[in-house]
C-alpha cells in the first residue's frame, strides 16, 4: 500500500470530459495503487460500452471527483490514504445518489462487508476476480441491483449480512465522529504530525488538535497509540499503512 507520502507526491488527478455518448458506462476509479489504475483503465476502455472519464489516488479525490464528473459507477478501493474507501462511498452517495460504488478489494471479511453495504456500496468484488466477472458485476450494478463476487457467495453468508446491513446501526464512538474529524483520525493513524495534517487538510494546527481532543473523548482514546490500534481494527488503515511503530506492534 502506498504511505501518505507518495499520496501526496503522487500525480494529479486524472478526469476526462463526460461522454456524450448516452450508452456507455462511465466508470471512475479510485485506488492508490498507479498500476492497478492504469491497467484497469486499459481493460475497460477496451470493453464496448464503457468509459473511464477519471482516476483518483485516494478517497477525498475520489469525493471531489466523482461531485465534478457525475460517473455511473466508482469503482472503489477499500483502504486508501488520507480518506478510506467506505467514508468515501458515504460522501459521494451523499453528493451524487445516482451514482453505485462497486468496492474492488483484497479484503474478503464479513465486517468489511457490512460496513461497505450499511455504507451504500453497491457491490462488493476481490480483486483475485477475473475480467469477466468484474464486467458483469459494473453492468449488474449501473442496472441497480447488488452484486458479490463468486468467492464472497462462497466465504461469507450474504444474506446474513445483508439483513444484518438493513439493521438499525447501533450508535458507537466511530458514528459520532464528523466526517472531518474521520479524516483526522485516518490521518493521526498513517503517523502524520498535527502540522502535516493541516497542511493537507488546509486547516490550522489549532484546528487540528481540537478535532483530535474531541476524537479522543469520542472514542474513550487516551493517547495517539489508542487512536491507532481503532483505527486499525476499524479498518481504516491497513498494517502496511498505518503508523511504524504501531504496526509492528499489531503483527507481532
């Protein structure tokens, strides 16, 4: 997984015009790794109708991107730097209801899969999947129905899951969380300093260590250790990802 330095050093962008072309699916993709972006966009672009207007290296891009380019469907990494795949699915629904987030992740969890679908994704494919399955899985969804991958069906009980999405969510720590104050935390988690949190976040560092005092007394954290260790069982930062020292203290 890219760290948040590369993120930031990471090419622009890139968007597309919107096609004309009424027919076609135009698809964004949002995933940090440049190479699965390129590949993807170079599959796709090869399959009769459908359309890759834009690409984005992590998920507050991906927000901006998807408001400004109205895609039909995103396909959507999970794990992601400076703003997580299902925090993003939750901002563009928002902004753009039209739109169907198709997670693609490496993560075959029950619990990555409620939070995907009580996010508002629309479907749910690993990235082992082939070609062909991932096509009918863009068609399914841009259709408006729900799609997993064939080896979600196999290890996970989706029904189980789907009624469990459909479920009133109990109010945690997390769900009291602003959606600034969510960035903040993935943030503190990747081992940024308050000052490189404000420079990205174009905010002051009073301003941060205010979102981090109240994201402490949300979540009953003592100190930035506890921040990490929940954001990483949250899931919203990967081993890979998260800060250093903390990291090896998980795996080990």
């Amino acid at each position: 997984m890219t760290t948040h330095d590369r993120s930031r050093d990471a090419a622009p962008v890139t968007r597309a015009r919107p096609s004309r072309t009424g027919h076609r699916i135009r698809i964004l993709v949002a995933d940090d790794h440049a190479l699965l972006r390129q590949a993807l966009r170079m599959m796709l672009e090869s399959q009769e109708g459908l359309e890759v207007v834009g690409e984005a290296t992590n998920g507050r891009d991906a927000v901006d991107c998807a408001e400004q380019l109205m895609p039909d469907v995103v396909l959507m990494d999970m794990v992601m730097p400076g703003l997580n795949g299902i925090d993003a699915t939750r901002q563009i629904l928002k902004r753009s209801p039209s739109t169907k987030v198709l997670i693609l992740t490496a993560y075959l969890e029950d619990e990555r899969l409620l939070q995907a679908l009580r996010a508002g994704a629309s479907g749910y494919v690993v990235k082992n999947s082939d070609m062909e399955e991932l096509l009918l899985a863009i068609q399914s969804v841009r259709r408006g129905n729900t799609y997993f991958s064939t080896s979600v069906s196999d290890e996970i009980a989706v029904n189980e899951v789907l009624l469990q999405a459909k479920q009133p969510e109990g109010k945690t720590g997390y769900d009291l969380l602003t959606n600034r104050e969510r960035e903040v935390l993935q943030l503190i988690a990747e081992g940024l300093s308050n000052q490189a949190i404000a420079e990205q976040l174009v905010i002051s560092v009073k301003t941060v260590e205010a979102h981090r005092a109240h994201i402490m007394t949300k979540l009953h954290a003592k100190n930035r250790t506890d921040l990490i260790r929940y954001a990483i069982k949250r899931g919203l930062v990967g081993l890979e990802s998260a800060s250093h020292d903390e990291a090896k203290l998980q795996a080990g």
